[in-house]
C-alpha cells in the first residue's frame, strides 16, 4: 500500500505459491480483491491480510481485468474465454454479460472500468485486424442495462486500460494512437460530450493503466523504461502521478513489476492510498492472456 501524501509503504501481504494480480478496494476500504491462479481471492485488509478464494459456479478461468461495482455487491470480471461475467459479492453463479461476435473477428473482452452509476463498462475489444489475431486493440463500452455495445471514437488502437473519470464526464486510457514509435504508450483523456482527446503525458518513458482516485484530483499508472514494448513481466517499473487536469508528473516508488501491479484501479475510497503489486526479480511471473 503507498501513502501518496507522506511517500511511505507498507507491505501488507505476500506468497510464493499465488502470482497475485491486479488489486482493487472495496467500497467499505477494508477489502482488497486480487485475482491469482485464474480464480478471485479477497483480502481483509483490516484482519488476517490472508488470501480468501471466492467461491463461483460457472465461471472460466480468469485473467486480471477484473472490476468491483460501486455498491460493491458484484464483481465483473474477464475470462480466459474472452467473455465478461458478474458474480456477487461474496461468490455465486456467475453470469455472463457479454455475447459472441463473429467467429472470423476473433473477439474477445478485456474489462478496466465501470460508470459511477455501476450501468456502463469500459474495455479493450482485440480483434483480428490485418491477418493478426490481436491486430486491433481498441476502446469499447458497454451498457449493462440494454446490453449495447459502443466503439469509442474511433477505437485509439493499439489502447488499452480504459477507465471512467469519477463523475463520468469522460474516460481516460492508454494508447499508440499518436506515436510515431511502435510501443510508446501514452495517456489520454477523451470528453464524453465533446469527443475532445486531450493528451496527458508525453514522455520517452512508455505508460500505462490510468487510474484517477475518487475525488477525481489525481491520476495514478504505471510508468515503464523507454524502449518498452506493450506491458511485459518483471521490468523496474515506477509508479508515477499527476495532479489533474493536466499536471507535471512525478515519480513515486521504483520497483520490480510490470504486468499485474496494478492493471486495474486500485485507490483506496479515500484517496489518498492505493494499492500495488511488486514482483522482485528471480521469483518467477509469467501468465496467459493478460491485459
């Protein structure tokens, strides 16, 4: 967990059996979920600090795009199977929410955000595109309510990790769209109303997943070295922040990470912590179909 106003860290579990992934807070602060070993595992915060599998029934293997609704009864998460699914809270049946689009397109879900109303996602659709299975890599939405499923402008493929800002005004994601570099990722803010895309960063470092705090202030990603290619295992990474709208960022810790630190929005409910995952180098991370 990192303190972002004093800069202090506290450890607050670690395994060598579980490759722990992708930490998110319960609304009541006192929970973490995480995903490892392709099942949803809890973490009482405020207890044990333990690893707690959630039960479900009919879910696949999942990867570590996984949301928590903002009444915090229902998890939403990606399979393996390229689906979205909803679970409750405290596991059950699970209940898929996406539907198959054409075989020859090769489709397949990767979830990074919910609308503060809980009735819209916001994920990356990967698709074939130019005889490549995962050509296009582009921004989508999706309303849970109708089941309507949005391309968002014109996709800023190659993008990835989209999210919705705290008032729903607009979403913020990672993207190539305007590198001349294959790889340099930087980070975006497109209006909602106005389709206006405002570039945040713009560095030779390669960036990725931001995630704004509750309060809508500030933006947490993970920053990798210049050079790197998508969002790779086991690189010394930095966790980086920006004053909103459009602040200087600043490093906050360095560490050993990468894929799986914080995939999705890991902000304590009172801003001013968030959570990461670290994987010190030699104790092995590799996982499938991660995004």
């Amino acid at each position: 967990m990192l303190d972002v106003e004093s800069g202090t860290t506290t450890l607050l579990l670690s395994s060598t059996d579980c490759l722990i992934e992708a930490p998110q807070f319960h609304p009541d602060g006192r929970h973490l979920v995480v995903n490892g070993n392709g099942v949803l595992l809890r973490v009482d915060i405020g207890g044990s600090r333990s690893l707690s599998p959630i039960p479900t029934d009919g879910l696949p293997p999942i990867n570590n795009d996984h949301v928590l609704t903002p009444d915090g009864k229902w998890h939403i998460v990606s399979a393996v199977d390229g689906h979205l699914y909803r679970v409750p809270w405290n596991g059950g049946k699970a209940e898929q929410v996406t539907v198959a689009k054409e075989p020859e397109r090769h489709f397949r879900h990767f979830l990074h955000g919910i609308s503060a109303d809980g009735r819209t996602l916001t994920y990356v659709g990967m698709e074939m595109a130019d005889g490549v299975e995962w050509g296009r890599r582009a921004v989508w939405t999706l309303d849970l309510d109708t089941g309507q499923e949005e391309l968002v402008g014109d996709g800023y493929s190659p993008a990835d990790g989209p999210e919705f800002s705290p008032d729903g005004a607009a979403l913020y994601f990672n993207s190539e769209f305007r590198s001349t570099v294959a790889g340099h990722a930087q980070l975006f803010r497109r209006d909602l109303t106005t389709g206006v895309v405002d570039q945040l960063t713009d560095d030779d470092r390669v960036n990725w997943f931001p995630h704004p705090s509750p309060d809508g202030t500030l933006l947490a990603y993970l920053s990798y070295p210049p050079g790197t290619v998508g969002h790779p295992a086991d690189l010394p990474v930095e966790l980086r922040l920006l004053t909103l709208p459009h602040g200087t960022p600043r490093s906050l810790v360095a560490l050993d990470g990468g894929q799986g630190t914080i995939n999705v929005n890991s902000w304590a409910p009172d801003s001013r912590r968030f959570a990461f995952v670290a994987y010190p180098i030699g104790a092995g991370h590799a996982s499938d179909a991660r995004s």
